[in-house]
C-alpha cells in the first residue's frame, strides 16, 4: 500500500505555530479563574517549550538535507513585521501565484499538453493535415503562460494557422471550439490536482502566517481560473484575503501584464494603494506591472538565471524563493 508523503517543514512549522498560538490564547481565556502564580507558571513553562522545538525542527531539516528555512513559532507583530523584510510603510503585498508561492506552471503545462496532443491528433488523422504537436517547453511560455485560458487557445491555435468557432462556455469539453477546448484544458487539469495535488514552496505558509500576524495583508493575482482550487489544495486559502485570476480578468475586462491592471485591481480588492504595497514577480513583465502601478517594492523571485533581466526591469530585490527573505532576517 502506497504511503503518504512526510509533511514539509514549512507545514509542521505552521502546525506548530498554531498549537504554540492557540496554547497562548487558552492562557489568556483563562486568566480570570486561574490565580495568578499559576497562570505566571503555566506561561513560563509554555514559553520554555518554544526552542527545543525550534531546535526539533532545525534538526529535521539536517536530517533531510534541507534548508532549516524559517522555524520561528512564537513571535510579536513587531517582529513578525521585521522577519518579512518590507519597509515600514508597506501595509499589503501582492503575490504572483505561480513560482512565488506555489510552482503550478508544471501541472498546466501537463494539462496543456494533454489537451493540446489530442486536439492535434483528431485533427490531422481527419484532415491529413500535418500540424507540429504541443510542445510544453517552447508553446508553453510563448503562447499560455500568464494569459487567460481562452486567450490560450486561441494564441496557441494561432501558431498552428488553426481557425476555431469560439462556441461558448457550455461547450462539452473537447469540443473543437475555443471554449471546448479551455474546458478540456480545466478538465485534465482538476483531474491531475485530484490525482497529484500541488504543494506550496517551502516558506509560503511561514510567510503568510507572519504577514498575518503582523497586519499586512495579502493578495494573489494569477491568469488560472482555477486559483482558488490551486490556493485551497495547496493548503493557503486562508491565508490570502483576495485574489485576481482568470475569472476577474474576463469579468472587469483587465489587460494582462505587463499592463498594470491585474496589480491595480489586487489593490483595490485590498483597499490599499499602490505606493503602499509590496509585489513579489517572476517575469520582466511582472516587474514591469508593478512599476506602471507605482507600487512602492517589487522583489522578484528567479531560482534560475534571470535574476539579472528581473532586476534590469526593475525590481528592487532578487531572491532565489520567498523563504530567502525570513532567513535573511533570522540570520541578521
């Protein structure tokens, strides 16, 4: 019988802080019938239990090879605001979903690829026609990356010389439509997140959870309609206060990046105004957004070789993953 996975650190962390912070507020409840040299000792005792599981933590993490990451579990607001490395004046931060907080572009990339390999091979088994097939590593980026599903299709179907009826969005998926196509699309999609689900990166949730305790909050802009799905199976839902995908995009008629609508539109669903907000991008047109929204701090984030290309777009910082940042502050 298959097993589980072990949780990653950044879960137990989180799970830890939880019990440490729920531990806290049953103190706090209990503070009117409990005299008081109990509950001073009770407060002591629970507080003396916050490093040897820290140290527990970091000990997994070389144990598994892993980076220790960010592993602090009880913390102030005004520290948990200086763990996030954002300038004082900063009260909201805007995430790129994908390769910020969760690495989803594999997963629609597969779907893609099935729905697209299909398509191309009814077609020229029909028509005898001779179309190259989807292929991930140059369509992908080139044609669907940050664009609306149904802009995908037909940007895709473009590359090929293919002309579609657009149908509509009760098309059966697989329909040779531009609208039956993006449904397939969804469908192979929600199938692999049933089947393989989708993990946040290490130090997502830790910076979330801190961004929470320390008043900021927190949005996420993606072109997927399927974000809040992607958000829940990857265990952040409740963590992000709003969200700007796919869905919004078609509804309020947004420009995609690098026009700044989609970051303007996260700051408004905020309340909070650009110059008072922080994003976190992973393109050149990312970084590009958010300084036509006059955002106050762009960090780009790039495990590759784009580092430079982000920060000769723009942005303030390069980091190689959102937990760099909480280990910068822990180290500091």
């Amino acid at each position: 019988m298959a097993t589980s996975a072990p949780p990653s650190l950044d879960a137990l962390a989180s799970r830890w802080r939880a019990a440490f912070h729920a531990a806290g507020a049953a103190l706090q409840a209990a503070g009117r019938s409990l005299p008081a040299e109990e509950l001073r000792t009770r407060a002591v005792r629970l507080a003396a239990e916050v490093g040897p599981t820290q140290e527990l933590l970091q000990a997994l993490a070389r144990n598994r090879q892993a980076r220790a990451g960010p592993l602090h579990l009880m913390v102030s607001p005004s520290e948990a605001r200086r763990l996030l490395g954002l300038p004082p004046e900063v009260t909201a931060v805007v995430f790129n979903l994908d390769g910020v907080l969760i690495g989803s572009a594999a997963i629609h990339a597969a779907a893609w690829t099935e729905t697209f390999d299909e398509f191309i091979s009814n077609r020229v088994e029909r028509t005898g026609g001779r179309f190259a097939p989807f292929n991930p590593r140059v369509d992908y980026p080139q044609h669907i990356h940050a664009k609306p599903r149904l802009d995908g299709v037909r940007a895709f179907l473009a590359s090929r010389g293919i002309r579609l009826p657009e149908g509509g969005p009760g098309d059966a998926p697989g329909t040779e439509t531009v609208h039956g196509l993006a449904n397939r699309k969804k469908q192979a999609l929600l199938r692999r997140l049933d089947e393989h689900g989708v993990a946040a990166f290490e130090g997502s949730r830790s910076y979330l959870e801190l961004a929470h305790e320390a008043g900021v909050h927190c949005a996420v802009v993606s072109a997927s309609a399927n974000t809040e799905t992607i958000l829940e199976r990857a265990g952040l839902a409740d963590l992000i206060e709003q969200r700007v995908d796919g869905n919004t995009i078609r509804a309020e008629h947004l420009s995609v990046k690098p026009a700044p609508d989609t970051l303007l539109a996260a700051c408004r669903k905020l309340g909070v105004e650009p110059r008072r907000a922080a994003a976190f991008e992973t393109t050149r047109a990312g970084v590009a957004a958010g300084r036509a929204a006059g955002f106050d701090l762009i960090i780009g984030v790039d495990s590759g070789d784009a580092a430079d290309r982000l920060r000769a777009e723009g942005a303030d910082l390069v980091v190689s993953g959102i937990g760099d940042l909480l280990e910068r502050k822990l180290a500091a």
